[in-house]
C-alpha cells in the first residue's frame, strides 16, 4: 500500500483546509459559531488533525455540513492526517460529531456507533466514545466566525489562517 508524504507546511495545509470548511460552513442555515481546537492551535510541530466545533441550531442544515466536514477529512488524509468536526447546540450542550457516512440512516451500517442513528440524520451522536469537555465546548480556544476571538497564545500560522476572515476580533 502506498502511503503519501507529508507535504511541507503541512500544519498550513490543515489550516488551509480548515478555512475552507469555515467558509463553506458559514454560509448554511443553522451554523452558528465554528471555533478551531485541539492541538493545531498550539505550537506543536506535528499535529495529527485538525479539529473544529460548530455550534448549531435545531433547524441546521446538519445534511450539507456533514459533507463538507466529510470534504475536510478528505483532503486531510490526502497527506496522512486527519479532521474532525464536533458539534454543539446553542446552549453549549456536546452534540457529537458529523457523520462520517453520505448515506446516513438507522440500520445501514453495522459500523455506526451513534447512540441515536437517524434521528437526527448526519449526527453522529457517538458520545460514549468521545465527549467534548464543557469548558471546551462553551469556550473554545479559537473562534473563527462569525467573528474571531482568540482565547489562547495564537501560534502565526494560525493567525495568518485568521486574518482570511474579514470580522472584527477580540
């Protein structure tokens, strides 16, 4: 099996893919706030994914931002890397993640973990496994939109991704 190298700068390939998930995922109905997490938004050298939450409401369009959190991990493992978008309410409740799955409905897949599949399609509500913290999801370390707020030490690739939004920071 043939792997494929990581490209240099892959930290800014991540970054740059994350972008385009935001502005994708800005532009749909429901999608309240996208923040960047985890370790990209340190100084570390060799990060394995790249990590976003989106905070929703009840009528988002969970359907099209699955596929383009899908887009996103697509292009990650291009290069042997991953992503992962987790998702919110607007209260600060951890939803889950997007499913992984463009066809996504209840007995489908024996694979699917979801505690919920199919109720609310394209939620992939694996919370056994993996459970945002609630610090976390009520403040992530950087939003970027609808504006960017900067709740850490911002490593400069990160703030070079930052300044391709055109919003007001704090």
């Amino acid at each position: 099996m043939e792997t494929r190298a990581r490209p240099v700068g892959y930290r800014v390939y991540l970054l740059q893919a994350a972008v385009r998930f935001a502005r994708a995922a800005a532009q749909l109905r429901g999608v309240l706030q996208i923040s960047l997490l985890g370790s990209i938004t340190t100084n570390r050298q060799h990060p394995k994914d790249v990590d976003l939450l989106v905070v929703i409401s009840e009528d988002a369009d969970v359907g099209t931002l699955a596929g383009h959190a899908r887009r996103l991990k697509g292009a990650a493992q291009q290069v042997n890397l991953g992503a992962d978008v987790f998702l919110a309410d607007d209260r600060g409740n951890y939803l889950g993640r997007t499913c992984p799955w463009k066809e996504c409905r209840p007995g489908l897949r024996l694979a699917c973990d979801a505690l919920n599949c199919g109720r609310r399609p394209h939620l992939h509500d694996d919370l056994e496994m993996l459970r945002l913290p609630p610090e976390t999801v009520q403040a992530p370390p950087i939003t970027f939109w609808p504006v960017v707020i900067r709740r850490c030490k911002v490593p400069e690739d990160v703030e070079n991704a930052l300044t391709q939004f055109d919003t007001p920071s704090k």
